[in-house]
C-alpha cells in the first residue's frame, strides 16, 4: 500500500466511525437505544405497568437489576 490508499482507508475509517456515533446518539435521544440492558429494561416496564393497574401496590426494592421478591412468591 502506498501512502495514498492508507490516507484513503483512514479517512474512510473515520468518516464510518463518525458515522456511526451520530446514529447511536440519534438513537439514544429517540429512546430506542439505551444503556440498560434488555432484562433491566423489561422489569422497569413490568413495574411501572402493575402500578398503573394497582397504585397501591408496595414499592418492590431494585437492587443492580434485581426485582426483590416478596415472601410466598
């Protein structure tokens, strides 16, 4: 490779990274894309759902992703 291709690779390189972060921070301000990951994101609608059917349900403790159990569940 001469200096010419390696100038043009990177610059291509750079121009699909950049690229891809503006889509990633599109998706992000859209809502579709977060940091949570699938399992946190499915209790979170779970909980918030069983409260608008029942508000007087107790608050369920999270704890790292975890949902606490009550006893006899």
């Amino acid at each position: 490779m001469n200096y010419y291709e390696i100038e043009k690779l990177s610059e291509h390189r750079r121009s699909e990274l950049e690229r891809r972060l503006s889509e990633k921070v599109k998706l992000q301000e859209a809502g579709v894309a977060t940091g949570l990951s699938i399992r946190t994101a499915a209790a979170r609608a779970l909980l918030a759902l069983a409260h608008r059917l029942d508000p007087h349900l107790a608050a369920l403790q999270v704890r790292q992703g975890e949902v606490a159990h009550r006893p006899g569940c």
